[in-house]
C-alpha cells in the first residue's frame, strides 16, 4: 500500500495521519470497499433475492457497507460451480499437485501485499486492535497458506503386505466440495483455518463468512481470482446461518461441513449434516479453558500471561484463559498483581495503534457479558475492577477480575466470550485437575510451573486437546485402497 493513492484491489486509502509511516505500521484511510456482492465461479454476483445487509464498525456503530445477502438459491449456485470446478477432467483436478502448492503460495504473497489494508478492514469491522490484526490475524493467515502449501505435494499413501499374489496400497483423494461456516472473531484467520487444507488437498469449496464480519473475506476472494485459482474453486456466500449456513449444512451436494462456533450452533449443524447426505462434520465449539498457575512458576510470567489469555482480542476467544487457578500460597499476590495488570491496559480507539483493547462485536454479545458479569456479583464473587460498560464509547466493556470464584458460578461454567478473568484457588495438584477437568468444554488449557515433570503429569491428565498441522489434512481427504491381483509365474 503506497502512502497515498490507490490499491491495487480497488480501496483506495492514505495513511492514518497523512505523513510518512511510523517504525511500526499504521492503518490506512478506508474510503471505498468495493467487494461487497456474493464469490461464485470468480465473478461478482448480487443474491437471487435481492435482498442485502448492513455490516458495522462497533467501536463506533457507523454503518460501513451493505452487504448482498446470500441464501439457499444463492447456495444451490456455489455448490453447484464448486461441484464442477472438482469434477474429474476440471482443471483443478487436472492440476500438478505442486501447482496447486504455488497457488497457495501466490495467494500468500497477495495477502502479503494488501496485508495492511486487510488488517485495517479487520480492525474496522471487528472492533480489534490494529497491530493486533497486522502482526497476529494476518501474520497467521499467511503462515497458514504457506504451511498447507507446502503440504500439498507430500500427501501419499501406503503399501501394505498381503496374503498370496496380492499388491495393495493407499491413496488419498478430496472429499468433494467442503462447505465452511466461519465466525466473527477472527474473520480471516478462520478462513484460512479452514480453506487452507481443503484446497491443500484437492478439494473445493463453499464457505459463509459470518454476518457481522464479512469484509476480508470478500476481498480475499478478489485475491484467490488474481491469483489464478480456476473458478469454482473457490465461493463465498456471505449471508446468516439459519439461512446460508443451514442450507450448507443441509445441502445434499456438499460432501463436508466445517463449523467454528458456538456449541447450540454445532449441535445443529451435526443434525442437519446426518438429516441430509451425512456428510463429514468438524466442528470447534466453544471452551472454558482453565489455566493452572502452581506457587514453584514464574509469578509475573503467570499474570501477564494468563491475562493475555483473558483478555486479548476482548475475551472473545475460544481459548480464552477464563478459569485461572491459583495455588494457595502465592493467590493474594496473584490477584493483587493480576488487577493492577488489568488497570493498565489501554483502551481506545482500534484504529490507534497504541490501543490494546477495543470494542466487543455487537449488542447481543456485549448485553451477554453484562449479565454474567452481574451474576458474578449477586452470587458471590468479588470484583476486583472493571465489570461495566464504558460509557459513550462504543461496545466497550472494562476488563474486568473476579477473584474468590467458586466452581458452582455461572461465570465459571459458562463461556463469557467477553474480557473477564475469574481467578480461583486451589490447595492441591488433584485437586487442581478435578476442577479443571470439571466442565463440558475440553478445548484447550495451561499450565505454569517451573517443574517439567508436573507440567507433564498434568498436561496428561487435562482432558483438553485441540487438533491442527498435519492431522488436519485427515479431515480434507478421503483414503482408498486399491488391490491389484498379480500373475503369478512358474
């Protein structure tokens, strides 16, 4: 992006303060957005229905654009040219398995080179910190592309020892056409997430932004044209889930259904995926991640750390640190270098990039985090700081600690999504396990001591995990086997 003038894809843009760029990098003026209609076969198209949305700057409820609203029509055609884009005979299935890692790399490079505009689009449409969306959203969308690009000519299979004249071996093939359903809180990242290793191993794609947030996505989809992607390859339905993405869930012709979101939302996704053609699911619900800080860690190291974990991108993560336990012995200090941690943090404009925490995303989510957070009051818990709105500022929530949480809390069981640390104390390592392991989300969890043996032992018995790298390529392709009877000679 030049400091002034136009890009290349169509926003044109100055830098924020109209002078030469700082050491670090800075937003530019977003004037136009111009990708706003609905990616099919690498062509714009308005939706069969005419009908559009409004998407919204939260930190300032501005309206940024109208957005063509896909639906079920608008899906039948995605699926349909991403059907033929992966036929036998098509182009990308004619393709060299190392071109189709070159695409993915030219795609990277293109992300590279609108990397800022892209951030800043983010940051507008999320509510995210800039440098937050430059140096962490984008960083990981371009290292995402260029890891499964380098995959894509290293899927094979196997040769396996038989009985008699037999030879058999393993192949893996796409599945098909794989409809993603992605949400608000990391717009592109997401996307990456899951388009990634599906094109990785041959597969095409529909994927449904979310509503809230559909701006990078769409100017990705220019990107994946320029790039050379054939069309079809590709399609981008933006839209709202009980109508686009339901009709992707249910939709005979997608062979498999990627969801991240909420759990109520991935529960029917499942049903309606089983209801249609029992396509393949994947799904990456919520979480209510523990962290467990034992007294032998690095108490400074644990507060910062567990506080980005609570707080960064405004608590709205899957993985946030929303359970931190704290051993007994070093819980005062804890918590009293924990609120002083959180009274620091800068609270501003996205846009500005010294800002370090923005806006929550919309109304719903913002009234939600409200609530729970006067549930943790009224049942007990003790608010350090925060634990209200920021007046006439947007959807801004303080960050906000809660310490002598106990475990029957609706703020300890259920996921906030908003930027608030509940800190417990534990007395033991079982004990510290049991409470931890005591929920029905097992996505992810921490743990910070200086003994490697205990950092083992509880790691082994957290029953959290989360799968990505290698092991999602077995998601994205379908394993035959293939015997051949051989001649036997005298």
């Amino acid at each position: 992006m030049a400091q002034n003038g136009t890009t290349e894809n169509g926003v044109t843009g100055v830098n924020s303060q109209g002078s030469p760029p700082m050491p670090f990098p800075q937003p530019v003026k977003v004037q136009e957005i111009r990708y706003t209609k609905i990616f099919i076969n690498n062509e714009w198209h308005a939706s069969v229905k005419g009908k559009t949305f409004q998407t919204f700057n939260p930190a300032t409820g501005v309206k940024i654009c109208d957005v063509e609203e896909a639906d079920k029509a608008d899906v039948d055609k995605a699926v349909k040219a991403a059907r033929a884009a992966g036929q036998k005979g098509s182009p990308w299935r004619r393709m060299d398995v190392s071109s189709r890692g070159r695409l993915l790399h030219k795609l990277a490079d293109l992300i590279e080179r609108d990397r800022t505009l892209l951030a800043t689009m983010e940051t507008m449409d999320t509510g995210k910190p800039f440098l937050h969306s430059f140096f962490i959203d984008l960083d990981g969308s371009i290292k995402t592309l260029r890891y499964y690009a380098g995959w894509a000519d290293k899927i094979h299979g196997k040769t396996m020892p038989v009985d008699n004249t037999f030879m058999c071996f393993t192949k893996h093939e796409p599945i098909g056409v794989c409809g993603a359903i992605i949400p608000w809180n990391f717009p592109l990242l997401m996307f990456m997430w899951k388009v990634a290793p599906a094109l990785c191993c041959g597969n095409t794609v529909v994927i449904k932004p979310a509503e809230q947030t559909p701006l990078t996505a769409l100017h990705v989809g220019a990107l994946i044209k320029e790039a050379g992607f054939p069309p079809g390859v590709v399609n981008i339905v933006p839209g709202f889930g009980p109508t686009a993405g339901g009709a992707i869930a249910s939709h005979m012709g997608v062979d498999k259904v990627a969801f991240t979101g909420s759990t109520k939302v991935g529960q029917f996704i499942k049903e309606a995926a089983a209801k249609s053609n029992l396509k393949r699911v994947t799904l990456e619900l919520g979480g209510k991640n523990p962290c467990i800080v034992f007294a032998d860690s690095n108490l400074q190291l644990a507060v910062e750390e567990t506080q980005k974990g609570a707080f960064f991108n405004q608590g709205q993560c899957c993985t946030a640190a929303s359970r931190v336990y704290v051993e007994e012995e070093i819980y005062e200090e804890f918590v009293r270098r924990s609120v002083e941690s959180a009274k620091s943090i800068v609270i501003g404009d996205p846009l500005d990039p010294r800002t370090v925490h923005g806006p929550q995303i919309e109304q719903k989510q913002f009234d939600k985090i409200l609530e729970l957070i006067d549930s943790g009051k009224k049942e007990g818990a003790r608010l350090e700081c925060g634990g209200a709105a920021i007046e006439d500022t947007g959807l801004y929530i303080q960050p906000t600690v809660f310490s002598g949480v106990k475990d029957h809390m609706r703020i300890a069981k259920e996921e906030i999504f908003g930027p608030v640390q509940c800190i417990f104390r534990f007395k033991s390592q079982q004990e510290a396990i049991e409470r931890a392991n005591s929920t029905e989300y097992g996505l992810a969890a921490a743990v910070f001591t200086s003994n490697l043996d205990r950092a083992l032992s509880v790691s082994a018995d957290l029953e959290t995990g989360t799968v990505c790298g290698e092991y999602a390529l077995a998601e994205y392709s379908e394993v035959k086997a293939v015997t051949i009877k051989l001649t036997e000679t005298q």
